[in-house]
C-alpha cells in the first residue's frame, strides 16, 4: 500500500509543481496538501533523505510567503493537520 500511495501523492505533488512553474505562478499556488500527503507516505517508506528535501522547499516557500506581505487566506493553512 505504502508503495502505491507515495506515487500517486509523488504524482500530485509533481503535477501541481509542473503546473505553477508552467504557468510562471508564484510558488504558493502549488497544491501543498499533496505535499503533505507525500511526505506522509515517503516517511512511511523511511525514504527520510526525501522527506527532508519536500521539508526544505515547504520552508523555503514558507518563508517566501512570509516575506512577501501579502493579503489572503494563507496557502499553507490546507497542509497543515487539523487534529
């Protein structure tokens, strides 16, 4: 299952990335929840080398978010788990 799931959310997050380099959108418009799952899966997997990468653009994006002061909902808000 773990397999499965971390290639199609790797597929997503791939897809969305593609999508907004495609269309010169800025970075927050990228699908961060399949980021989320992705990291979910590949962690499961204890490919941890990778989880750190998806980490580390999530808080490069983040931090650019951040500095740019800009209105809105907060992209980054469906990522992050509601428990």
């Amino acid at each position: 299952m773990w397999p499965e799931a971390a290639a199609a959310n790797e597929s997503s997050w791939a897809t969305s990335d593609a999508w907004v380099k495609g269309k010169n959108l800025p970075v927050r418009m990228r699908d961060y929840t399949a980021c989320n799952g992705c990291s979910t899966y590949i962690l499961q997997q204890g490919r941890y080398s990778k989880a750190e990468d998806l980490l580390a653009i999530v808080r490069k994006d983040m931090a650019e978010f951040a500095a740019s002061n800009k209105t809105g909902p907060n992209p980054f808000a469906a990522a992050i788990p509601k428990w």
